[in-house]
C-alpha cells in the first residue's frame, strides 16, 4: 500500500518524468481508475491514488503514462490502450521503476504483482522478467526509456 512508503516517495519518482501525484480521500472513488476499488487511476498527466492504492498498480499506470507519446497522453483517461507489446514493456518498467522508489524494491514489486494475478508464460513475474523480457526491455530500448 502507499501508505507503506515514506512521505513524498512516489512524487518523487514520477514528479521529475512529467507525472502529477493526485491523493484522494480514503474510501472515495478513485478518479480514472481503470480495475476500480482501490488501484491507480490516470488522467492526463494525473495518476490518482489513494493511501491504501497497492504500490504496484500506482507504478504499472504510471509505467503506461511514461509508455505513451504526447498524442495518447493528451486525451489520456482511464483505458491506457496499447499493444501487447507495449503491455509488457510497461509491466518490465515498473520493474525498473520499483528499485527507484524509496521503501520499495523490485523483489517486493514481483511478489505484489504475482499476488494480485498477473499472468506469466513462466509462471511468475520474476522469471519472466530474468527470462522472457527481451521484447519488452527492447522496446523500451527503442522509445529511449531504459
């Protein structure tokens, strides 16, 4: 949960790559999100959130935000869209990203995703991020974002 990390974590990460940190009070809807409930919303250059949002879906809709060009960015709300590809290459940055964040790590961000049901052709995150990436660590590549 964010309320986990240390003040001003998140902010700090995505703060300097162009993203706005929106907190909205506990227990009220979270503006864009696309799963509902508690996960990360984004609006434009927004990524809603709120104290008990889990880590790891704050960093995968920031990672789609960070993924897009202006065009998509622009008219940004709720639904990311994308490819399969590019699907990949955001779940691969937020791993990235995790290491970047204070009182978090990429360990911890594996464990989350597999908890909350991420799909794997290897059957977790962390393999396929060791052993089955390269499409998506090639695409970041190519857009200049690792």
């Amino acid at each position: 949960m964010l309320s986990e990390l240390p003040a001003g974590a998140l902010r700090a990460l995505l703060e300097p790559r162009g993203m706005r940190v929106l907190v909205v009070a506990p227990d009220a809807p979270i503006p864009g999100s696309y799963w509902g409930e508690r996960e990360a919303g984004l609006i434009g250059d927004a990524l809603y959130v709120r104290a008990d949002t889990p880590v790891h879906s704050a960093l995968h809709e920031s990672c789609h935000f960070l993924c897009m060009d202006e065009g998509r960015r622009s008219c940004l709300h709720t639904d990311a869209g994308g490819d399969d590809v590019e699907e990949s290459a955001v779940c691969y940055l937020q791993a990235v990203l995790a290491d970047q964040l204070a009182g978090y790590s990429r360990d911890r961000l594996f464990a989350d995703m597999d908890a909350w049901g991420y799909h794997f052709r290897l059957g977790s995150t962390r393999a396929w991020f060791e052993q089955d990436s390269d499409d998506a660590r090639d695409w970041l590549v190519t857009h200049g974002l690792v």
